[in-house]
C-alpha cells in the first residue's frame, strides 16, 4: 500500500466531516470552484462531499500528490454551470475549465480530468506545439518525432499513448482505435475517434480497474454499452494500457513529490 493511498484513505475519514468546495480548493489549490445559479446550498454541500472523496481516490490511483490533480493549480472548477445541452461533463481548453452537469455529471471527472491533463500537456511535451493542442493529438501526428522534448517523463507518457493508440507491433492502429472509428462512421460523426478521446476513454478503465470508492470519479467502462461496442479497452491491451499508466503517474507523482 502506497503513501499516497494511505493518505487518500486518512483524508476520506477526516474531510467527510469538514469538507467544503472551499477547503478542496485550498487542499488542491484549483485555479478557482464556481457554482451555478441553480445550485442549491443543500446540492452544493452534498456535491462538495462526493468531489472529495472523488478526487482523493484520484490521487491515490495516480499516486502523487495534490498539485498533480489541480494540474499546478492551473485547473478550474465548475459545478452546475456553464454546461452544454445533452452533455453530462465536459473540459473547455480556452478557459481551462472542468464542468460537470448538476443532475448528470457523476462518473464523468475521470474522464474529463485525463481531457485538462492531455491539454496541460500539449505544449509542455512538444516543441512548437500550440497551447491549444493536446499531447496525444500531437503524438499521433508524429509519434517518433524529434518534436517531443527529451525527458524519461515524456518518454513514460509516448508508451501510454502508443498502448493506447498503436497495435502491440506498433504497425497499425490498436483495436480500440479501429472501434472507435466504427462508431463514428455508424453514427456519421468525428467524435469517438479523436484521440484525445481514445484516450480519456482509455484512462477511465485504467481508474475504474484501480476499484475506486467513489462511483462519482467512473463508471461504465466495463459494461456500458459504449463498452460492449469496445469503445473501451478490453482483454491484453487493457492490461497494457494500465502497466503504462501506471508506470508513468508513479514516476510523475515520484518526483513531483521530491520537488514540492
């Protein structure tokens, strides 16, 4: 058992009595936590319970400390605002906001919080990539360029992506990439196979397979529908796919823990 797993299960037990939208903000120094109007006190109060104990299972999965989830508190949060009809979650790049629906959201803040993670990342491991970019996207359109910036954490993260996105040969797209594309010439959209979605679909199995108490951080990438049209990873690359993650948030959470 982890350090940062013990200290998940020890702030479960202390903030569940204490917990509020204000001390999560303060714990994980989020960029900001905003409200809707049509949130009442009685729905925030029980909101701010299930994103603590969301995020502290988070953190524990990820192995790494609070400025890893709050993305060095560069990331926002929104609850009951500034949502999209028909859209239970969502991340906006240009804001850098994380938005869950009021009636709707729960099991989507995994899934969103890989969408701020792969744009925080965007620039920081690409050369001349835009701010506006997301690692992934920029991984695919160039997997073995000279345009990713030399680091071991780079390097850990292009694995996850190419698990994710790659056949295990590494000369064809993965089956996970393939049923995306399925689905959307089925449905006539470019949504599923984007791969910035790919692989927030893909980060949500490796959560859910970590067994989260929280059913607010994920749900559904076993046997949801979008998983039985294997829109999520399923046998060996599914496994794969976790040995990278998890190989890559240990050395992140590592030395982001050595250095504050």
């Amino acid at each position: 058992m982890t350090y940062w797993y013990r200290l998940s299960n020890i702030m479960h037990d202390y903030t569940q009595q204490t917990v509020s939208f204000v001390t999560i903000r303060r714990q994980f120094d989020f960029r900001g936590i905003e409200m809707g109007r049509w949130v009442t006190e009685e729905e925030r109060d029980r909101a701010a319970i299930q994103f603590n104990l969301a995020l502290h299972d988070l953190m524990a999965i990820l192995q790494g400390p609070e400025i890893l989830v709050s993305l060095r508190g560069t990331l926002g949060l929104q609850f009951g605002k500034g949502g999209q009809k028909g859209v239970a979650a969502h991340y906006t790049p240009a804001t850098r906001q994380l938005a869950l629906a009021k009636n709707a959201g729960a099991g989507s803040l995994a899934h969103e919080w890989f969408h701020a993670f792969d744009h925080y990342m965007g620039d920081k491991m690409f050369h001349f990539a835009p701010s506006t970019s997301f690692a992934s996207s920029n991984w695919l359109k160039e997997p073995d360029s000279s345009n990713i910036k030399p680091h071991p954490l780079n390097n850990l993260l292009s694995e996850c992506f190419k698990a994710i996105l790659l056949s295990p040969d590494g000369n064809d797209t993965s089956d996970l990439f393939k049923a995306s594309l399925v689905a959307d010439k089925t449905h006539n959209i470019f949504y599923y196979a984007k791969p910035e979605e790919i692989c927030a679909r893909a980060f949500e199995a490796f959560v859910e397979d970590a067994n989260p108490a929280s059913r607010f951080l994920v749900k559904g990438s076993k046997y949801s529908e979008e998983a039985k049209a294997g829109l999520y990873p399923q046998g060996q690359q599914r496994v794969f796919i976790g040995e990278a993650f998890r190989e890559y948030f240990y050395s992140l959470g590592y030395a982001l823990s050595r250095v504050g």
